[in-house]
C-alpha cells in the first residue's frame, strides 16, 4: 500500500501535535517547521527501505518494523547532531 503525499502529511501532522499536547517535545520552532522535519525524517527512512537488495513491499509487517528500527535510528542521529 502506497501512502499520497496529502496522507502522509495528514499522518505528521497529527504525530506533531499528539508529541505536543502530550507535551513529550516543546514547541521551540514554528509547527511548520516541526511538520516539514518529520515529513525529511520519513522520507530519508523510505529511502533506507527502498535502496534495500530485496523489494519490501510498503504495508507488510516486515515494512512497519522496518520504517520503525531506521526511524529510532534516524532520531538518535539526528539527537547527536
């Protein structure tokens, strides 16, 4: 399953907002800039799965806990910077 770019927008955005209500981050930038990040963060993990030897379709199982592992990589990295 291929998510649109609307959706995939629409899925960061409420990730953003529950991270803040949930006041797990603060809000120190502008929302659009915490939205434009997440959507950089996501779309460098879809890169990792898709440069992958083997096809790992989008939706499976093995994609989720993929995309989950590189993320929990991607924001450690990103933490260090």
């Amino acid at each position: 399953m291929r998510l649109s770019d609307d959706r995939i927008s629409h899925i960061t955005h409420l990730m953003v907002k529950g991270l803040i209500s949930g006041k797990l981050i603060e809000p120190l930038q502008p929302e659009e800039k915490l939205f434009r990040e997440a959507r950089r963060t996501d779309a460098v993990v879809r890169r990792k799965i898709h440069s992958l030897s083997r096809t790992v379709p989008e939706g499976s199982s093995e994609w989720s806990v993929l995309h989950r592992k590189y993320m929990d990589e991607e924001m450690r990295r990103r933490k260090k910077i």
